[in-house]
C-alpha cells in the first residue's frame, strides 16, 4: 500500500459517501414535496411518515462524509469548514430544524400547530440539497481562500488556510455554475422523493400526484443537469503537473474521462439509470424507479467526484492563488493516518449490510391511509 494509492483510496470512499448523501436527500425531496403540493393532510402525514423513517441515516451518511474528510484530507475540512462555514452552519440548522419537527409537529401539548413544523420541513427539503450542491459546485469552479503552511511554523498565530472573503462561504451564490449545481441537486432531491413514496406508501391517489411530481421535477432535473455538464465539459480545469504546480487546462473534465474510459462508461451508464427510473416512476405503473433512479445517482455523482480528484487535478481550486490550491496528494493526512484508517474501512460493508437488513425491517410493511388515521 504506497501512500498515492492510500490517498487515491480515500479519495474513492469520501467520493462514495458524497454519492450516497445525495441519493439519501431523497428524503429532503419527499418533505418539500408534502408542504408544497396540494395535498390533504392524511396524505401530508403519510409523506412526513415515510421520510420520518429514512432521516437518520441521510443525517448520519453526511456526518460520516464530514468525518471522513476530516481523517483523509485534514486541509480541505480546516480550509472549507473553517473558512466557508456560513455554507455548513446554516446546512446543520435546517437539520436541526428537520430532527424538531419530526419530533414535535404531532405531539400533545403542541401549541402552534403542525403547520410552523411542517415548514421547518420545507426549508430543510429546499436549501439542505441546494446547499450541498453549491457547495459541491465550487470543486469546479474554485473558491476564494488561500494556503500558506509556512505560518505554521513562523511564529504567531498558527494558521494554515485563510478565507479571502468576508461572505465565507455564501460568496458561492455569485458563481452562477456553482449554483445550476445546487439548483440541479435540488430537483434531483425532489424526483426521488417522489419516487420513494410511490415505493413506500399504497395510496392510489397520493400515487398519481407523485407521478405527476417525478415527471415535471425530473424533467427539470434533466435539462439542468446536461446544461450544467456540457458547460463542465467545455469548461477550463485545474491540472497539476509532476512538481505540484498547478495551471488552468482547456477541456480539462473532458480529458479527465477520455483519460479515465472506466469512469466515463460508469457515469454513462448512472446517467441512462437516472433517466430510465424518471421514466418508470412518470409513465408507468412502476414502483421500482426509486431503485433504478437511486443507483444511478450514486454512480453517476461518484464519477462526478473522481473525476475532480483523479488525474492530476486539483479537487478544490482557489481563485485568489492558484498554487493554493488543493490536491489528494497536497492535502491529505499522513502514510501512517491513512495506512491505519485503511484497516478501520474494512469494516465499512458490515456497516452496509446493517443498514441494509434496517432499511428491508422498517420497510416491511408500506405505509397506507389506515395506519395514518389509526
């Protein structure tokens, strides 16, 4: 185990976990959709019911993907976390909104009603995709800070990485591809909600208007989404040669896959994925979209991801200084850190298939008006 392919590894399982969170926001969809469509409140309930089941673990997945930047690439969580926070602070809170009003909106003794809970749901379903998103976004279109390790050991005070603006971190809503991103993920969040509740809830007309949600929103999705990856494919890159210097590069993510023909088959073959779930769960009877729509969302978003991380590109790019920044190889943890944390990640498809036997249990028996009204 060399250290390149230690850091080429890690940066496949935080890749992995980024793909994950954005299929599970499925979850964020599904509650935007119960507020804002025109529905009664029995068919609200069953929605809130159905992703009432499923948050922990989207919550846990973006813990988990946090956690694991941390521990792989320290640099890019200081320099992100700590200088973009406005974007994460306000993120963490809708979860925090979410987690009460899941708790509350029903309880007894509840003074101001379900409906202030509910959107607390909707803000949570809206801005925890876009948020992600955006942020996501700035991999490619760069971001304003700067690194500079020397005053680590120059005395004062110790800091590696500096935010250039005083927006830290909103300044990414003046990126207007970052933001196509965020809008993009969003309806993509929307589309599986619906998706999932036409898989977990039996309810013939709650049925039809999820139908009626998939194909409007994943008609959106889809048009903003091959907007936002043709402008990536012609777009300039951040390339890094063999001493660490790093320069823009024509074309540069549509060398990347060219240059990576398993990646580019693989995002190919998400995205028909995506396509032929929007398809099942708009103009069929089908209950299985989720599923087709779901796995194609993770492999298409992890190529997405490895292609800004793998062959000599910089995966998180300034653009105060260029040479600032950040690569697997200039921001990663030590040989040892990561050589350890190695052996702790062979646990991870035991986790996967707890998870897996938890998600078969809770959905055992779907979800139907009965239940809600009993």
């Amino acid at each position: 185990m060399t250290y390149q392919f230690l850091q080429e590894y890690w940066w496949f399982l935080v890749s992995l976990l980024g793909a994950l969170l954005v299929f599970l926001m499925f979850v964020q969809g599904g509650n935007f959709l119960a507020v804002v469509l025109k529905i009664n409140d029995v068919e609200k309930r069953m929605i809130i019911n159905s992703t009432g089941r499923k948050w922990e673990i989207t919550f846990t997945t973006l813990v988990t993907f946090g956690g694991a930047f941390f521990a792989s690439f320290p640099l890019f969580y200081s320099t992100s976390f700590g200088g973009a926070y406005w974007v994460w602070v306000i993120l963490l809170f809708t979860f925090v909104f979410q987690a009460v009003s899941y708790e509350f909106q029903n309880k007894n003794g509840n003074l101001i009603g379900s409906k202030p809970f509910r959107i607390f749901l909707a803000l949570n379903g809206l801005m925890a995709p876009f948020l992600i998103g955006t942020a996501v976004g700035t991999f490619y279109t760069g971001s304003d800070f700067l690194i500079d390790k020397s005053s680590f050991y120059a005395g004062g005070e110790p800091v590696i990485s500096r935010w250039g603006s005083e927006w830290h971190g909103l300044e990414a809503l003046a990126q207007p591809w970052a933001v196509v991103l965020g809008i993009a993920v969003f309806l993509l969040a929307v589309m599986l909600g619906a998706l999932y509740a036409i898989n977990n809830i039996v309810d013939n007309n709650l049925g039809a208007k999820m139908r009626k949600a998939v194909k409007y929103f994943g008609a959106s999705f889809v048009i903003i989404f091959v907007v936002w990856l043709v402008h990536l494919l012609l777009s300039q890159g951040f390339s890094v040669d063999s001493e660490g210097v790093v320069r823009l590069e024509a074309y540069k993510y549509l060398n990347n896959l060219l240059d990576m023909p398993i990646i580019l088959v693989v995002m190919l073959i998400g995205v028909v994925l995506v396509l032929f779930g929007w398809y099942k769960g708009a103009f069929t009877h089908s209950v299985k979209g989720i599923w087709l729509s779901g796995i194609g969302t993770v492999i298409t978003v992890l190529s997405l991801l490895l292609t800004v991380g793998y062959n000599d590109t910089a995966y998180y790019p300034s653009i105060t200084d260029l040479q600032s920044s950040l690569t697997i190889r200039n921001s990663s943890s030590s040989l040892f850190t990561l050589r350890t944390m190695f052996w702790a990640s062979l646990a991870v498809p035991l986790v996967v298939a707890y998870i897996a036997y938890a998600w078969h249990s809770i959905d055992r028996n779907p979800i139907t008006k009965d239940e809600i009204e009993e």
